[in-house]
C-alpha cells in the first residue's frame, strides 16, 4: 500500500500520549523525519541517527496514521492545534493537552535512564534522554550522532555530568562548584553564600553584542582586505550565535561556562583573526549581565600548559590589560573584575560526587563512562 508521504501517527515508542508529524522523503527509506508538537511553540525533532529505523519500520509501529495536511513545518501554532485535534479524535483515553515537563530535577531513577544501546544500535548511554531530545541540542542531528555513538562528545560528558549532580546534590550542588572555583583560583570575588542556587541552562544561543558587531565593521571597512570591506556593507551579522555551553543565571549574577573535553578553543572567527572564543564569550556574558556580576570559567579535563585555553585564561588574569586590548569596546575596569575571577575548573574536581557507584545498574554505567572520560588523559 503506498501512503502519502506527509503522516500524523501515533507511535507510543516516539510519545505515548500524543500524535507526531512523520515525512518520508523520496522513496529509500532511510530519509524520513518525526516532529512532536505535543509542546506549545516547542518541537522535537527525531530521524534515522536517533532511531535505526526504516519507513517501514515506522508505519507498522504506528497505531494510527492519518495524512497529514501541506503545512509548512515551521508553522508551531498550526501543527499544536493541529496535534490536539488529532488526539482529541483518536486518542481518547489520553489527555488533549501536552503532558507538562518537570521544571525542576527529580530523583534520579530507572524511568528517567534512556540508554542509547537500546534505540541507537549499542551507543553509550545517557541519562534522560527524552529531555536531552526536546532541547536545543536534540533538534541537532549531528551532534546528537556523536553525543550517543562517540566516544569524545564534550557534550555526552557535559549533559550526563550535570544530570547526576544536579540530582544528587539539589540543594548542594552549587556550593560545591564555588568551593571548587576558590580552590583553583584563590583570587576568586564572590559575594554570594554557597545556598545561592543559580538557574542552569544548557547550550543557550546567544547573538553577538551589537557593540561588536559596530566596531568590527568599522575594522572591515578601514582594512585592505576588498572582501571583507565587501563584507561589512552586509546587513547580516558579521559574527553568528555563540553556543554557551553551561549557564548559571541568578538574579545576582550571571556566569557563562565554556566545557571541553580533549579540544582547544577556537582563537578566531570568519572575519576576525583576533577574536578568539574566550574573549566572544566574554562579549556576550557582558552584553547579557545587565546589573549583575558577570563571570567566565572554563571546566576542562586538563590544564596542559600547551593548551591555548590555558595561556589565555593565565594571560588574562596576570594581565588584565591584554582582556582591556581584545574588548577595546567594554569598560575596562569591569574587564579587570572579570579578569581577576577567570577560573579554570577541572571535570576531576567533581568526580568523588558524580561517579561514585549506586544501587541502580543502569546509573553506575554512565557514571563508569563518565569516569573513563573525565579521568583519563
């Protein structure tokens, strides 16, 4: 039987309370996306690198499959009422409504253990993996395929590191990254108790400062570079979003941290040799602090004096006036309070809290990962 190719299905392994969006694109296959809608203005996306399935995997796991109007798929407000509709008709001993995600962590137990070996053909295991798949990161397919099936993912590490400690310590946890942060940098500014529990987010996208954007066209304009001149009569940015892996967002303070596991950071952009990732993440944590205190850390595996990250973070704190130099468009003595606070935080600082073994198996296998990870060199 051929189906069009445009499907609302409900497939209770995908969301057991709502209908998806399913499209095959041509006829392999293996080119096929689901969105869920069930959220308002929110949608995941899932395809083949989550879920080794084929098309025709999916319409015989579905227990509905209806056709689907030819509505841009960008359209949030259409597919949620849209998505209503279809479970209010069909699904009847399940809410209309979308289910609401919890807003704060839970007890970590086997419910909220996904491993990848069970979806992804034997990849590693995460926790909550349905969370990680509505957020920002999930809707990217390429780093989604290597946070489940490689080995290196900084964002495997990131993610699950903070999902053990988050719930483990709820009411603790930030004291134990400020006892951290004194202890690598004795410098360290802080005047918040240890029970200031900030907000985390993860993976923000956050534009480049106007301010910047201003000064590196007049650079472009005035340089002998014909393209670049070219380049800064464009009304697009000159520098796109920068990614900020981890952010602790208090009403008093807003601190951007930048996680790695085996890379460096960059040291430039398109079209600025000189503007390296620390100082764009600086830009942009000021841009965005309004009257709080701003500060930047890095949590890394290692401090190998090698390591760009290394001599810039060491630079910028001995010598503010090189932090001053790259942000020639920020207050100066403000840089110098940011300067004095740069931390380099170590994955190891945390690993007594976040692999130590437990009852539930599941659990102690990502913690063995984590640990293999964030100890080895």
């Amino acid at each position: 039987m051929a189906f069009k190719k445009r499907r609302m299905m409900f497939l209770p392994e995908i969301n057991a309370k709502s209908f998806v969006f399913f499209f095959e694109r041509g006829n392999s296959g293996t080119s096929w996306s689901i969105r869920d809608y069930s959220i308002r203005n929110r949608v995941k996306e899932y395809g083949p690198h989550h879920l080794r399935w084929t098309a025709d995997d999916i319409h015989e796991k579905a227990q509905h499959s209806l056709d689907a109007p030819t509505v841009s798929t960008d359209n949030l407000t259409f597919w949620y009422e849209h998505t209503r509709d279809c479970n209010s008709r069909f699904l009847t001993s399940s809410p209309a409504g979308p289910s609401v995600e919890a807003s704060t962590p839970q007890s970590l137990a086997t419910s909220d253990v996904a491993t990848a070996a069970r979806s992804s053909n034997g990849g590693f295991p995460v926790l909550s993996l349905e969370q990680l798949l509505g957020s920002a990161k999930g809707r990217k397919t390429q780093d989604m395929d290597r946070i489940l099936h490689s080995a290196n993912s900084e964002d495997w590490v990131t993610w699950n590191f903070f999902q053990i400690i988050l719930r483990q310590y709820p009411d603790g946890w930030w004291g134990h990254f400020i006892s951290a942060a004194r202890r690598r940098n004795p410098t360290l500014t802080f005047s918040f108790d240890d029970q200031s529990l900030p907000t985390p987010a993860f993976w923000s996208s956050v534009r480049a400062p106007s301010e910047y954007e201003a000064q590196s066209r007049l650079r472009m304009k005035a340089s002998d570079n014909p393209h670049w001149a070219l380049r800064a009569n464009d009304p697009e940015p000159v520098e796109g979003a920068s990614e900020i892996d981890v952010i602790f967002d208090h009403g008093g303070f807003l601190v951007y941290t930048e996680a790695k596991l085996g890379s460096d950071v960059s040291m430039s952009t398109t079209y600025d040799p000189q503007r390296n990732q620390i100082v764009r993440n600086i830009d942009c944590l000021l841009a965005n602090a309004g009257g709080r205190m701003p500060m930047f850390w890095l949590l890394v595996r290692d401090e190998a004096p090698t390591r760009a990250y290394v001599q810039l973070m060491r630079g910028y704190r001995n010598d503010p006036s090189l932090l001053v130099r790259d942000l020639p468009h920020r207050d100066s003595a403000q840089l110098e309070q940011i300067a004095k606070n740069l931390t380099i935080l170590l994955w190891s600082d945390f690993a007594e809290l976040t692999c130590g073994p437990g009852d539930n198996p599941e659990i102690n296998a990502v913690k063995a990962e984590l640990a293999r990870r964030i100890l080895s060199r």
